[in-house]
C-alpha cells in the first residue's frame, strides 16, 4: 500500500489521547501481518490503549528504529471546515485531524515496512508506534520498559514528528506541576480574619516570574532554539467557590521547560524556596498554611550531538549536508535516549505550525521526500551498516 491510502485509514481512526487506539493498532497489525511481519503489543493497564514493536530483518543486530505516536489532539471548538477524521486533498495538501501531527510519518513508516519485508535486510529496521503521546509522552515509557531487556538494542531511533524533514538534534527538557496553596477559609465580611488561598497563588505567580526573570537575565542559552532560555509557564489558576467565602485553596499548574545546560531540578529548588519564604512569616497566625508543589508528569530533553553516527546516517538518506536544528515542542527522542541509551533525532514530513489547528493539513511533497528518505534508508540497512 503506499503511503497516502494508508494515510487514509489511519486518519478515519478517532484517536484521541486517552481513547481508544485499538481499532488503528489492529488495522496496523494486520498489515504488518499480511506482509510476513512479526509485532509485539505492549498494552496500557486496562487494555484500551496499546503501543507496537516490529521489527524487519535479522534478529541478532541492533538495526535503527521508526518512532512515532497514534494519538492526536481533540478537534471541539475549533473551526473546522471539512471533516476532521475524513482524508481530503486540495490541490498539493492533504487535509485531516494527525496528518502532520503525525500519522502522515505512521502512514510512511508503515509503507516502507511493507516495502523492506520482501528485502534481505542486513541490518534490521524496528517500528515503534505509541499512545498518549500528547499529554506527556505516556504511552511509550511501558513500551521502552519492556525493551529494556531486548539484546542488542537499537542502535538508533529516527522520531518523525514534523520538522519539514530537517534534522533535529535537540528539544527541551519539561517538567509540569501543580502547586496547592492552602489557605484558611472565613466569611468574606470577616476577611481580615482568614488567609486568602487565591491571594497565596498570586504571590507564588510573582516567585515564577522573578525565575523566569533570572534564567533571562544569568541562565543558559541555546541560540538553536527559537526561544533560547529555559522558560516557566503557569497555565490555569483555580480556587473559591463563592464571593463571600474567602478560599482556602487555590492550585496553579505550571511548567519548567528546560535547556539542557540548566538543571530544571536546581530551578525547582528556588521555586520551592520561594514558595516556603511566602508561607513561612504566616504559619504563627495560620499553621496549616502551606505551597506544596507536586509533580504531575516530565519528560527529558535531547542534545545529540551533530556529529553522531544517526545524524551522519539520516544526513546521507536526506542527501542532504545543510545545519541540523532543534525543536521548539517536545517528543519521545529524549526518551528513547535516556532511558535505553538509543541515539536519537527527530526528522519528519510537515510542519508543527500546521500541527493542533483547524484544517489541519500536510504538504504531499513533504509525504513523498519522506518515502523517498525512507526508502533510501532501506537501501542502506540491506547493505549493512
């Protein structure tokens, strides 16, 4: 099959992180199966969500892995003017909800698997497709646990996520949190009394900016970001439940992304030393007062290096010699490379400005170099590495 029919199928599929990717899996299995290709399931704990593993060619052989995720982001309340989960194209663009984020690189790995099984691979090529990748690569960490065993390990992953087909070497790292401000409750006419919690958050607001201050003013910088200091982010603030109770709670969710030259556990510590310098003069009046912060999920950054035996590899299937760079959002590469020691980039069709929008669409000449890259690094693999 080639890539934009199967690109077709994939997209027809309502993957939703959190929902069900069965139905997509088992289509997929089911290719890979009528093609002679062995796979390997690693579910999520209730079952309704699983990753794939597939490999092409010998067994004894590290051999380069295909990674991408099924799972895409909701499409309510944005302004779609064709069906999202119905492949359309229009001229030189395919439209549909994943397209560039990221079943379009799906659709094209599982192609060339097609393509390469009826080869003699020297060395072998891997599939990895995931689940809940979009609310913090989730999905995959069962699927690396269950690899950590596997000899010989890849030797190295190639993330498709959409990079206009350029090489990545690097994304941030990211932790997301949440901080609880806990407070003491009163009736709002006696205010003065009681210990506003939504009063506590705006003064923790204040200590992640002053960070945010000081990793512009003296924290490292990348210039191959677009932003090129670590950054805090806070995202939603809530608290009270009426106007006349004064709220003894009030959580913010924030998040560190960091360079990879700046320790986010070392900024984490001065936010925690900002929160408890907040609480602590209030304790003698209001001892249950409190900032706890706690971690809601992280994933780790990528810093490969541009003279990597991956980034030589994809640079000769890309033909291609021009600068590498790196990514703004985060993927499963830094992954990969922490916790099984692959070296990793990321390198895929389309562009993430397209990604999570209305009318979501890809470029079919990103689809085909693409194949065209991936076909490539078939050839490469049946001579050897």
């Amino acid at each position: 099959m080639k890539t934009l029919h199967i690109l077709e199928r994939l997209v027809a599929f309502p993957t939703l992180s959190r929902r069900s990717n069965r139905d997509l899996i088992d289509f997929v299995e089911g290719l890979l199966h009528g093609a002679g290709i062995e796979t390997m399931l690693v579910a999520s704990v209730d079952g309704t969500r699983a990753n794939l593993f597939a490999t092409i060619g010998p067994r004894d052989r590290g051999g380069v892995v295909l990674s991408g995720h099924t799972d895409v982001v909701p499409v309510e309340g944005q302004a779609w003017t064709r069906d999202p989960f119905r492949l359309s194209i229009y001229g030189d663009r395919v439209y549909g909800r994943g397209t560039t984020d990221m079943k379009g690189f799906v659709a094209a790995a599982i192609a060339v698997a097609l393509r390469a099984a009826g080869r003699d691979l020297q060395t072998p090529l891997h599939l990895a497709f995931s689940y809940d990748e979009e609310i913090g690569c989730v999905g995959v960490r069962d699927l690396l646990e269950s690899l950590a065993d596997r000899t010989p390990r890849p030797m190295a992953c190639i993330v498709g996520e959409p990079t206009g087909m350029r090489i990545a070497t690097g994304h941030k790292g990211k932790l997301a949190l949440r901080a609880c401000c806990i407070g003491h409750s009163a009736h709002s006419a006696l205010a003065p009394t009681a210990l506003n919690a939504l009063h506590l958050g705006a003064d923790f607001l204040g200590v992640l900016r002053r960070e945010q201050r000081r990793l512009a003013e003296s924290g490292a910088r990348d210039a191959a970001y677009d932003v090129a200091i670590s950054t805090i982010h806070a995202g939603r603030m809530s608290g009270g439940q009426a106007l006349n109770i004064v709220p003894n709670r009030c959580d913010i969710d924030f998040e560190i992304r960091n360079v990879a030259a700046d320790d986010p556990a070392a900024i984490l510590a001065r936010i925690f030393d900002g929160a408890e310098a907040i609480v602590a003069p209030l304790r003698v009046g209001f001892p249950e007062s409190a900032i706890a912060i706690e971690e809601v999920n992280a994933y780790p950054g990528l810093d490969t290096g541009e003279d990597a035996d991956i980034v030589r590899l994809l640079r000769r299937v890309l033909e291609d010699d021009g600068p590498v760079c790196k990514v703004a959002f985060g993927t499963e590469a830094g992954l990969f490379d922490s916790r099984l020691g692959v070296p990793s980039v990321v390198c895929g069709p389309g562009h993430m400005d397209q990604g999570h929008k209305p009318d979501e669409y890809i470029e079919i000449e990103q689809l085909a170099a693409c194949d065209s890259m991936l076909d490539r690094l078939v050839q490469t693999l049946a001579a050897g590495l």
